[in-house]
C-alpha cells in the first residue's frame, strides 16, 4: 500500500526496547488529546486518550503524558514490538465547541530487530 | 470502537472530473467529518457535517470545491469536484463514538488524480 509520511521524523528503536514519542501542542485552551497509530495502506487507529484534568493515563503497554506547561504530549510504548511501526500523530481538540481536531505533523516508528 | 465504512477505497481520477466519496457509520452520530491528508503530511479538516444543516468549512475549504451532503444520521458524502492532481489525498471520514466519546476513523478513500 502506499506509504504514509514520507518525510516524517523517524524514531529507530530496538524490539523489546521502549519508545518515547514526543509532541508540542497549539492551544493551551485544548481540554482533549489522542494519539492515533497509522499503518501503512490504512487509516489513523486510536491509541489512547488523555483529557486536560489530567498529567498521565496507561493502557496496555502504552503511557500518555501531558505536560499543560509546557503544552507537550508524550506517547510512551513499553516492550516496543515490530507491529509497533508506524506513523504516530497526537492531535488535539480545541475549546471549539466541536470535536474537530487538529493533528500534529506525526513521527515515523520504526522497530528494528 | 466505531465501524466506519468508506467507499471507494481508492481510485484512479482523471483531472478536472468529479468524484464522490460516501461515508457510512454503524449508528447514529451527531457530528461527522472530513480529513485530507496529502502524501506525506498530516491530517487537516476539510469540513464538519452536521444533519439536517449545511457543513461549516475550514478556512482553505470551499463549498464549490468539496460539497458535503449529510441525509441522515449514519451517512455522508464528500465530493471533490474539478480534480487536480494537488487533490491526490486521502480523504478520510471520522465521527465520536463509544462511552468514551472516542473519535474514530475510517480506513480512508485514496484518491489519485492524473
């Protein structure tokens, strides 16, 4: 299928390893994050999800971050797996009294034997 | 999670004709919306489409250029009208779904223009 992000940032990291993927975000008024996994050939698939009240939430092997001082988003994947590669993107929804959402420029993951 | 279905999966556009991509969602939904992505780049929003009302735009999104229909509450329809080959995207359909009033995405519809 055809690639996405072909001029992403790219994170090389070793399987078994953990991956931290970083995020600055746009509007200190933002009150709801995700972070989306896109594989190639398909569309953006949910990861997890993080609101304003709060600084970190886990899943199964997956840690979020949020930092409203600095307006930064991290993805956090433990035990990092070849079905891990990628492209990552956080995306932020805005005080727009909508759930529009306005996406990062994503990073490109790639797990490495 | 939400099962969005978008139809075609991909197709092969010669420019200046039009093409519709039809977005259908396993239940009702409020809002629904329109994301372009152009190779290699991240996801814009193209428009909101609401039921019963005309779609709100971004700024760099026409009406002319990509007319939205929303007839109900689990469809919708994007069209690009007068293809360029700068319309070669993926143009992908999302709506909020689930207790955690998720944003869901479909596999998106890959369009290329020649």
């Amino acid at each position: 299928g055809e690639s996405v992000g072909l001029h992403l940032p790219t994170l090389s990291v070793q399987e078994g390893d953990n991956s931290i993927i970083n995020c600055a975000y746009s509007n200190s008024a933002s009150d709801y994050f995700i972070w989306y996994k896109q594989e190639s050939g398909k569309g953006p698939q949910f990861i997890i999800d993080i609101r304003s009240n709060m600084d970190k939430r886990q899943g199964q092997r997956v840690t979020v971050l949020l930092n409203k001082t600095v307006k930064h988003l991290s993805l956090q994947i433990a035990a990092t797996q070849p079905g891990d590669s990628a492209v990552y993107f956080c995306a932020e929804n805005p005080p727009s009294g909508t759930d529009k959402l306005i996406f990062g420029t994503g990073t490109r993951l790639q797990v490495f034997p | 999670s939400a099962v969005i279905s978008q139809k075609p999966s991909r197709d092969i556009c010669q420019r200046g004709t039009s093409l519709t991509i039809q977005c259908q969602v396993d239940s009702q939904v409020t809002m629904m919306f329109w994301y372009r992505q152009q190779p290699g780049q991240s996801l814009t929003l193209i428009a909101t489409a609401n039921q019963g009302s005309e779609a709100t735009y971004e700024s760099g999104f026409v009406i002319d250029k990509f007319p939205i229909s929303r007839p109900n509450l689990t469809f919708s329809t994007l069209t690009v009208s007068n293809m360029s080959p700068e319309d070669s995207s993926i143009y992908l359909c999302s709506v909020k779904r689930g207790s955690g009033n998720t944003i869901y995405f479909g596999e998106g519809s890959w369009l290329t223009v020649v």
